[in-house]
C-alpha cells in the first residue's frame, strides 16, 4: 500500500510515497476509506507505459486506447464519477497502478473545470476546451508533468511518445464527457460541477 502526498510545510513542496501516516500540519490523515478507488485492479494483459495501465476506454478518438465495449464502466467514466468527491482530498492512498490514472484525470478534471469557469454557454465551453487540447503534453521527466514521482520515467523515447499518446486520448475523451456534465442540455452551465473549479486536488494549484 502506498502513500502518495503531497507536502506544503516547513520542508517546502514536495512528493512523497510511504508505508506511514505523516501529519499534514496540525491535520492528519483521516477517512482515507472515504476516497474512491480504480476498479480496475487485474492488470493481466494489459500494456503499460511507464507504469502506467494503458485501459481500454469507449472512444472513437484515435490512440493507443484498446476499445472498450459501450456497455462498459471505463476509466474515465470513474474519473468523472468520483470527481466530486475526491477533488476534497489532499492524499490519495494507491491500491492500483490504475489509481495514479485515476489521480492524474482527476486533476485533468480540476484543470479542465478551471478553463471552464466563466464560459456562460457551451459553444465557449467547447472553444476552451479545444484549446486545452491544443497545449503540449508532458510525460515523467518533463517540465510541467503535475505529478512528479508518480509514474517511472519513460525508458526510451518510444515509451515516452507512447505515453504521451495515450494521455493526449484520454485527456480528448474526458474533455468531451466532461462537457456534458457540465453544461445542461440547453446549453447553459451546471452549477453543481462548474463550482469545482475552484478546489484544488491534493492541494495543487491549477494553472
């Protein structure tokens, strides 16, 4: 089992992993039960890049994604679900390499709902979105990459592209699904996801 935080005190920030319970400040960790976790746990014949599962999502968009069937749970309709819930936590206890996944399209989330906030209608939602898409996507290693110690670094420049691809897939396809939570059918914003953009996951802040 392992610990992945992140630290804001007299140490300064940094990324931490460890088998203990570390209090945050005066706070400690509490409830950890109360964070969703992956489901996706059987790893068997599932390819990875750096670390990292690359799941099978429901999506038309082209990438290294196998398919998944429609009917299916994937991993970002997990990412969305849990969302409102996780974006509370500032540590995330890792069962499965699918929860850092889960840990990185939650603050894809985050970032994506940033954009989001102050887009009164769904056409200029979607214009900030397709510019998020536009932004480069960094992998382990690279300047940028949120999460810094979570994923190994790629082995080879084939590993790191190959990562790449598939994050820039599942980030589309959140971003699509997204855009359908939060704004109604109308076109106008929900408020009960567009108010997330101002938390801040594991107590990042987002650009």
């Amino acid at each position: 089992m392992v610990l992945f935080q992140r630290f804001w005190a007299a140490f300064g920030e940094s990324d931490h992993f460890s088998n203990r319970v570390i209090p945050l400040g005066h706070q400690f960790i509490r409830r950890k039960e109360m964070v969703h976790h992956s489901s996706f746990v059987d790893e068997e014949g599932v390819d990875k890049a750096c670390g990292c599962p690359l799941l099978p999502l429901k999506s038309h968009i082209k990438g290294p994604a196998p398919n998944s069937d429609q009917d299916r749970t994937d991993i970002v309709d997990e990412a969305i679900t849990f969302f409102r819930a996780n974006v509370f936590f500032r540590n995330f206890d890792i069962k499965s390499p699918a929860d850092k996944l889960l840990i990185y399209l939650t603050f894809y989330i985050n970032v994506a709902l940033k954009r989001l906030e102050g887009c009164r209608t769904l056409a200029e939602g979607t214009k900030a979105i397709i510019n998020l898409g536009l932004e480069d996507v960094p992998v382990p290693g690279e300047s940028g990459f949120p999460f810094p110690g979570l994923f190994p670094l790629p082995q080879s420049r084939k590993e790191a592209e190959l990562f790449r691809n598939y994050l820039k897939q599942i980030r589309e396809e959140t971003s699509g699904r997204l855009l359908s939570v939060a704004y109604r059918p109308n076109g106008t914003p929900n408020k009960w996801w567009l108010a997330f953009a101002k938390r801040k996951f594991m107590n990042i802040i987002v650009p």
